[in-house]
C-alpha cells in the first residue's frame, strides 16, 4: 500500500482527494493546509499547517502538491530532498527559468515528479494525436486554440496571490490556458517563434493578464493561433482546432468531431466526465494519478516529467516578451537564456 498526502487544500485538491481515496493501492495519510478549517474534513487523516513538518514526520511514497504558484518549486524541493515522490500541480513553475530549476531536481537518484498536464489523456486528444502521427491526412497547416472564460474579481480578492506577478507568474496564460498551449505544442510540433500581446481589459487592479493573444510559427511550416481571456460573460468551452487541406478536426465540448466536405460534424469521441466537477476539469487527473502510482511501484518512467511540461512555460515567456518588445520572438533566444540561467549547485540531503 502506497501512502500519499496532499500539501494545499484549495479547489484543485478536492480531484487529488477523490482520485487518492478512490485507488485501492493508495492510503491518504496526511493533508497540510494554513487553514485550520480544513481539519475537521479528515477526522482520519493527520493533518498539519506547515508542509515542512508534514514531510519531516510522514513516512510518505508521494506528495501532491497543490500550493499556489509561488511554493511549487520550493515545497518539491523539499519533498525531493527527503526521497518522496512529487505529483505537481501545474504550472511547473513560476516561469522557465524556474522550471529549469525543477528539471535539476528529477535529477535526484530515485525521485520521481509528474507534472499534472492532464489533458494530455484526454480521449479527444489522444485519437487525434494518433491520427496526426499516423500521416493520413498530410501535414498540418494551422491550429487554432481558444480559451473564453470568466473569473470575476471576487476571484482575486479571495486569494490576492492569483493576482500577484511575484506569487502566480503571470494570469490567464499560467493559470487557465497553459493546458491548451501545452496541446497545441504536442500537436504542432517544434516551434519556431511567436508573435504575441497580453492585455488587462478589465479594471480589477491586479498585475497579471486577463487576456492574451498569439501567432505562433512552427518549424515545420504550420501556423497556430492562440487567444485566452477571462473577460468573456461566462466559461465557454475550450475550442482547439486542426486544420489539414481536405480535413478539419475540433476538440470542443469534450468532443472531437470532423467536417465534412459540406462541413457538417461528424463526432469521433467523447471525453469522459466527472460528475460533481467544474465542466473544463474532465476525469483525466484520476487517470494519470492513477498511472503514476503505477509508475512508482513499477519504477517506470512513463508520465509527464518537468521536462516535458517545460514548453508551454517557454510559450508563456515568449508571448510575455514579445508583447513587451512589441517584436517577433524566436524560440532559440529563449534557448540561450535557458543554458545560461541553468545553474549546477542544486544540494541534495544525503
């Protein structure tokens, strides 16, 4: 039996929760939280106000890290310095350089972190991931990703750190759109450069973006759009759309369908939902939690490593600099800082 605690008992927790309780090979143990509220929620549980504590006493396989942006990579770090497993919430981290930080720490002996870009196991994206690499239908030209949400400011004002550069890393793009900028880099291939603005529409005082668009290039001549915002009236569906020369493919609703030659949809597949949850999550975090208790007692490698959760935190940088440049940024720039900012003197406790 494998013993698991959650550090963060946010909204995002309750999925880890459900997904923990529900794996017959898994035992929740322990939760932390600053808020005390929360322990009359786990009458079985131990549970703890400081995470340092709680990884210091617990005798732990895995953590799952639901903390705000800020304490990814230092709660991760700790869990990796005493030899636990990390589940990371995303974003992986405050920003590339960040992340890189992160990278570093998958290099300790016998610690696994898998970065939660669980939309990477929806049914949707991977029949038309398959039906990309399979080359039936040429190459790409174009992929369109569109995110029109709603947070109001009473969103920001019940946890002031979501609007804080310092503390989230930037707004709609790290917080509610990563998920599709990971997508659209899985699809799309390498990327060349992204042409990108990021805005503030509405008058909520903060410091992160509520809206932020893009034109990315892809090294193997396809173009994608990119548009995020939480200005729109209400949560609409996630809209992600891949165009070939005869064919279109749209992922919306928790649908993937194809158009027709008179463009009538035609449906494929259907994510699986869970019930009780906010529409966008879908019941893919329980699927890769479960494949990666999986991994831990196989010792297998086959989840999301920080690596692989690194471009979409690349895709961010470049249309934050490139909205501030007002220019054209090119991925290898990024590449360069990258080397620069990887530093080797990351300490591990024997």
């Amino acid at each position: 039996m494998l013993k698991a605690a959650v550090i963060g008992l946010g909204d995002i927790s309750k999925i880890h929760l459900a997904a923990i309780q529900a794996n017959p090979d898994v035992e929740l143990t322990a939760v932390c939280d600053i808020d005390s509220a929360h322990r009359s929620m786990f009458p079985n549980v131990n549970f703890y106000n400081d995470y340092e504590a709680l990884i210091a006493e617990e005798m732990l396989d895995c953590v799952h890290i639901c903390l705000p942006h800020y304490l990814h990579y230092p709660a991760t770090k700790a869990c990796v310095e005493k030899g636990i497993n990390v589940f990371l919430e995303k974003p992986v981290a405050l920003n590339n350089k960040e992340g890189y930080s992160l990278v570093q720490l998958e290099e300790h002996e016998h610690v696994k972190i898998c970065v939660c870009l669980q939309n990477r196991y929806n049914k949707t994206f991977e029949v038309l991931n398959d039906m990309i690499k399979n080359g039936n239908y040429g190459p790409i030209l174009g992929i369109k990703g569109l995110v029109t949400w709603n947070r109001p400011k009473a969103y920001y004002d019940a946890k002031p750190w979501r609007g804080r550069m310092d503390y989230a890393g930037g707004g709609v793009m790290i917080n509610q759109s990563i998920h599709t900028l990971d997508i659209m880099q899985l699809l799309g291939g390498e990327i060349e450069s992204i042409r990108g603005s990021i805005d503030q529409l509405l008058d909520y005082g903060i410091e992160v973006e509520d809206t932020a668009s893009a034109h990315i290039q892809f090294s193997n001549g396809a173009t994608g759009l990119f548009f995020a915002t939480i200005t729109n009236e209400r949560n609409s569906s996630v809209e992600l759309q891949v165009t070939f020369k005869d064919e279109k493919f749209t992922i919306k609703d928790s649908m993937l369908t194809r158009a027709d030659d008179e463009d009538k949809k035609i449906e494929l597949v259907t994510d699986d939902k869970l019930p009780g949850t906010k529409f966008y999550y879908g019941a893919s975090h329980a699927k890769l939690i479960n494949r990666f208790y999986r991994c831990i007692a196989a010792n297998s490698d086959e989840y999301t490593h920080v690596k692989d959760a690194l471009m979409s935190m690349k895709m961010i940088d470049a249309i934050r600099q490139s909205s501030e440049e007002k220019r054209r940024v090119r991925m290898e720039e990024l590449k360069d800082e990258q080397r620069e900012n990887w530093s080797s003197n990351v300490q591990f406790e024997k």
